[in-house]
C-alpha cells in the first residue's frame, strides 16, 4: 500500500514552488495511478494536463529545417580582419555576375558567355555574404546596396527570402524597407512572399513603405491581402493618403 | 538731439559686438573631439535648428550660437526632462560607442547649432519627433544618411551615397558629384524632391511618384517606356517606376514620391 | 562542423520551440513561420551559440522575441480565435474517461488564458516544457526567486479556480 502522505507532502510542495523538474516528473508519475484516494483525484487532473501539450511536435522535420542553413561554403576566417569591406566588395562583384546573368537571360549575351559551374560557386558564395550583409550590423549604404543587389540575383534561396523578409518588417532604414518591398516582388511566386507582404502591412507604420506594400499587392491581385487591408482602415492613425489607396484597393481586389 | 546720439552709440555697441563675435568664435561655446577615419557620427534631435559642414580636418567641432548655460541655482543637480548629459558645455550630449559618435540633445531649449565634421566621416541625422527645425548639410563626401519627419532638408555639394527619408519636409539636394560607392535613395510622402546632379554624373535612375509628376532636363535613356508598358499606370493606381540611366549608367539613384512632384535636373 | 554542431546542439530543441511559438501565437502556420525564421537566426548567430552557457535557453529566448515582433504586428490585436484549443461549452459529461480528461484540459487551458501573461509564460516553460529554475531565469531574465513565486501563485490559482469549475459540473 502506498503512503498517499507522501504524495501529499510532495504536492504542497510543488504548490510553494519548491519542488525540482525531478520531483514533479515523479509526482504527476504517481498521480496517474488507478488507485488514487478521492481528495488527489482532481489533484491528478489539474496536473495532467501538460502531458498532453508536450505530445506537440514540430511540423518541420530536422531535414527540412537544415535544408537552407546546409550551405557548404564555409565562412572565410578574414572576415574579421577585412570586416564589411570586404563583404561589400563581395556584394559588388555579386551585382557585375548578376548583372551579367541577367543580360545572359535577356538574350544580350553570347551563349558562351553563360556562367559557368565554377561561376555558379562562386556566386552562391556571394549570396551567402549577401545574406551576412542584410542580418548583421551593416551601415544603412551596405544594407541598402545589398538589398537592391538581392533584387536581381537570379538565384535566391530560401535563407536570402527570409533575410529580405525580416529587412522588410524590421529595418530601422525606411529606404532600406521600401528597397526590400521591391525586391521581394521580384520573388512573388514564392507564397512565403506574398504572406510576409500581407503580414508587413501590420507592421509598417511609414505611410510611404505602406503605400509599396498596398501597390505591390494590388499588382499581384492578392486577394488574401483583403482582411489585413481592412484592419488598416480601423487604425485612426492611418494617413488619409493611405486610407484612399487602402480603399482603393479593397475595391480592385474583392 | 540727445535720443539720437544714445541710439547711434547703441547701434555702435552693437557693430562692435557683431564684429567681436565675428572675428572671435571662440566666444561662442564651443567643444571639439577627434573622429577616427570613416567613423559614424549619428545626430539625433528634436528641436535644435542645425547646421552641418564638412571640413577637411578630423575633429568634431560643435558651436553653438546661443547657448544659455543652466541657471546658477541648478548647481550639484540633474536635469529631469534631458537624460542625456550635457558633457560639451553646449549643450548637446556627444557618447562614443560602438564605433559610433551619438549627438543627443540635452537641454529642454536648444538654440542654433553650427556643426562641423570631416567630411569623409558617415553622417547619420534623424529627426526624432515632429515639429523640430530644418537640416541643412554641406559638403560631406562619405555615406549620408538623413531621416526627418517634417523638417526641410538640404543637401548641398555633397557626393553621396545620399539616404534621406522625409514625410512631409520638402528635399533639395545639390550633388558635387555622384559617388559611385553605393546606391543613393529618398524617399518622401508629401514633400516636393528636388535634386540637381553634375551633367557627367553616371547613374542608372529609379523614378516614381504615386501621383506627382517628374520633371526634368537630363539626357535620360528611359528604358522601360516601351510597346509592354505603353499605359504607366498600374491596376491600383500609382504609376510605375521609370528606369533610366544617365551616361551610360552607374550607381543606383532611386527617387520615389507618393504625391509630390520630383524635379531632376542638370547643374 | 558549424553544422554537425548546429544539427546536435539546437535541433533536437526544435520540438521545444515549436511549442512555444504555437503557445505565443495561437496559430500553427505562423509558427511554423516563426521556427524557421529562428532556426535561420540561430544559425546566424551560430558562432556566438558556441561560447553561450545553455543553448536552449538561448534558443528559446531567440524564438520568443521573434514571436514577440510578429504579435507587435497589428495582425495579431483583436484575434481571438485560438485554433485546436477551442473550449467547447457543452455541459454533458462524457462517457469515456478519456473524453473526459480531454474535456477537463480545455477547462484548464481556459482557465490558465485567465492567469497574467508572465504566469502563463511560467506554467509553459516549467509544466510543459520542464525547464529548471535556472533556465527559466536564463530565459525569462526574471529572478529565481520571482520565478518560484509566481510559479507557485499560478498553480494555486489554477487549481483554485478549476476545483470551484469542477463542483459546478458535479452540481449541474
């Protein structure tokens, strides 16, 4: 027979926040037994209730999270003796291979004139400073620069989204988010795009990087950008300005 | 008879006072630091009216034309409304940090302020509240970053990369040259643009105004103004951003209005 | 080795941070947002992860803050709607044991949705999640002291407010 004594020592500890993990594992074990005395019986519901919480796992297996990160271009260790010097001079040289990946799509370019794989490297390495460039603390012409090169880089990978999508809702720059505004529309098939542009809107409080986002999204005829649209014209602060366009283009879109 | 003679002595005082101060700045508070080469120097304000030169030494020179020190009574104690400190005599508060030189202000009513900076450090000045006064800077040669809320901004003889934000503060900017370090923006709501650029300067130009009209008397190869977008106009309103370059293309020059005018034109 | 690193040390908490995004923002696909994003962003402070004393603590802290920034977003002000947690109002009791225990943990949730922020913040972190004091304190930035009272007077409330519930359902 057990000594529910115990039991109830242990729990009004764990009611004065004495108790460790250790002991609380222990306790809400011994209250899952059948045989509990009446007065621990609702003691037992109370406490079981994280079990069942703790069940919930990520949707996102480790794969799918690495996926991005796993970039194999290891940082180089100069970094930090050439500091942003350096990366901006990357970002440069990433806009010329852009620039010229761009005539090359256009047809302006001879064919012997496409990137070749070792071009490729070279420019997926460039993106991942490019990345570097948009999360650490660049001047606001470094973040400015890299978000107008990530604009025409033809490849853009997920952890570049993601970097201009967190420049869009959280740089202190208001050009640097307008500049991220264009930029992401330029990604617009990507629908992890088109919600941050939808989510920004309830972000941005710069009529002018309003303005972008409500154009873009007009443009695209996001229709699901309709009930963050009519939020906006809840806001009292909203700038007539914004609440015109705000009205504007509930209208085109419905 | 006697009137006159008392004013004219007056008037005299005052001639002399002007000239001393003229020729004696050093009347005029004034605090002086090092900056190191390419370091940022960050102005925030709320209320001073400022005026900012470059120069081609390397020292912070900050003068201010009327300061008032605080009363005698005030001695031993602190400020309640300005928490940053007065550490100039000033009356403007200078912290380095992080590699950067922060210009607060630190007194309730601050005057006219002449600041000085060489010209190849990083400027960053940002009006912090509505209703502070105008920005005015001339001659800087580095990046130069300006966010202002209300106030004019003014921009003269200076290279570039130029970031300037304005809501409803008209911007004028007068280009020595177009640097070609990196992209120049600005940006503004309700204020009229109006920017002046060497002949020769290299750019490739992103133009749009919501609902303004752009004007200009630049050479400007426009690029997109073809059979694909024979209407400007997009679904939504607003008008498309024209792209264009200017001898041959260079760093990038965005300029976007929502509803003023922008004018572009030649020096 | 960055990655072998990475893939040993923080993912194994990915789990742990998807709880709590779901906990803070109610709402499966934005957390699912939320722990990309701060993966990618523990990623990017990988090399500062190295010298950090308790990378779960650190991870989960990096989460919160960007939970934190989206619910600062206007979006999230007057949502209510909490998915898979609806509380279903209905007085029958259930048949089965386990409907029943289901139906006693919506109380709780409802219950605990009654508590202050930091409470429910606490209950999450050492109920669900069973996180030490001291990594609570790591986390939260709050005293252990502090964190033990609260602790305490959430869980007393809690079941307080859930015995007074539960003797209505026995009267009813």
């Amino acid at each position: 027979m057990r000594n529910w004594d115990n039991v109830r020592e242990l729990l009004e500890r764990y009611y004065e926040g004495e108790t460790t993990v250790a002991e609380e594992q222990q306790l809400r074990q011994l209250l899952q037994e059948p045989a509990l005395p009446p007065d621990l019986q609702a003691e037992a519901r109370l406490l079981h209730w994280p079990l069942a919480e703790r069940q919930i796992q990520s949707p996102l297996s480790a794969e799918a999270l690495m996926a991005p990160l796993a970039l194999p271009a290891a940082e180089p260790k100069v970094r930090l003796l050439w500091g942003w010097a350096w990366q901006v001079a990357a970002a440069v040289s990433l806009l010329v291979v852009g620039f010229a990946l761009g005539r090359g799509g256009a047809g302006a370019v001879p064919a012997e004139e496409q990137p070749t794989a070792t071009e490729l490297t070279a420019l997926r390495q460039e993106l991942s400073e490019l990345k570097g460039l948009l999360q650490a603390g660049a001047t606001t012409g470094q973040r400015l620069q890299a978000v107008t090169v990530a604009a025409t880089t033809p490849q853009a990978d997920a952890e570049l989204l993601m970097a201009l999508i967190h420049t869009l809702h959280f740089d202190e720059n208001v050009n640097v988010r307008l500049a991220a505004v264009e930029a992401l529309m330029n990604y617009q098939q990507h629908p992890q795009v088109r919600r941050a542009l939808i989510h920004s809107l309830g972000i941005q409080t710069d009529p002018n990087v309003q303005l972008a986002l409500i154009h873009g999204l007009t443009r695209l005829g996001e229709k699901e950008a309709v009930p963050q649209l009519q939020k906006m014209l809840q806001d009292e602060e909203l700038q007539q300005v914004v609440r015109q366009q705000v009205n504007e283009s509930i209208s085109l879109l419905i | 008879m006697y009137k006159n003679k008392k004013t004219h002595l007056l008037m005299k005082h005052t001639f002399l006072f002007l000239l001393l101060a003229l020729a004696l700045p050093g009347l005029a508070q004034e605090y002086k630091q090092r900056i190191t080469a390419d370091q940022l120097i960050k102005i925030q304000y709320h209320k001073a009216e400022l005026r900012i030169e470059a120069h081609k030494g390397n020292e912070l020179i900050i003068q201010a034309r009327d300061y008032e020190a605080p009363p005698e009574r005030a001695k031993g104690l602190r400020p309640l409304y300005n928490t940053a400190v007065d550490n100039t005599n000033t009356g403007m508060s200078v912290e380095s940090k992080d590699g950067q030189v922060l210009i607060r202000e630190a007194m309730a009513n601050p005057g006219q302020y002449l600041i000085r900076v060489p010209e190849n450090a990083r400027l960053s000045i940002e009006q912090m509240n509505w209703g502070g006064n105008n920005i005015e800077v001339i001659g800087m040669r580095n990046e130069l970053e300006v966010k202002s809320k209300t106030a004019e901004v003014r921009l003269m003889d200076v290279s570039g990369p130029v970031i300037v934000n304005s809501t409803s503060g008209d911007i004028t900017i007068r280009f020595s040259e177009l640097s070609q370090k990196g992209p120049s923006m600005i940006s503004s709501v309700a204020s009229e643009i109006d920017i002046s650029l060497p002949a020769s300067a290299k750019a490739e130009l992103h133009l749009s105004s919501v609902v303004g009209e752009i004007y200009t008397d630049l050479d400007l190869k426009v690029q997109n103004k073809d059979g694909k977008e024979a209407s400007l106009t997009y679904l939504g309103g607003g008008q498309s951003t024209i792209k264009a370059s200017l001898n041959g293309g260079g760093s990038t020059l965005t300029v976007r209005s929502t509803s003023s005018n922008i004018y572009l034109r030649k020096r | 080795m960055e990655l072998e690193y990475f893939r040993t040390t923080v993912l194994p908490a990915r789990n742990r941070l998807y709880r709590v995004a779901l906990w803070m923002l109610k709402d499966s696909a934005e957390a699912e947002d939320a722990l990309q994003e701060g993966m990618l962003r523990l990623w990017v402070y990988r090399q500062k992860l190295m010298l950090c004393s308790n990378v779960e603590a650190f991870a989960v802290r990096t989460v919160r803050n960007l939970c934190l920034d989206r619910l600062k977003s206007k979006q999230y002000k007057g949502r209510q709607g909490l998915e898979g947690l609806e509380y279903t109002d209905s007085g029958q009791a259930s048949p089965h044991q386990q409907a029943e225990q289901e139906d006693h943990e919506a109380v709780i949730r409802r219950l605990m949705l009654g508590l202050p922020e930091q409470q429910q913040w606490l209950l999450q972190l050492r109920e669900v999640e069973e996180l030490s004091y001291e990594e609570i304190e790591e986390i939260t930035g709050m005293q252990i002291n502090a964190i033990r009272v609260a602790l305490s007077r959430a869980r007393k409330t809690l079941r307080e407010q859930f015995l007074k519930v539960s003797s209505y359902e026995k009267l009813g």
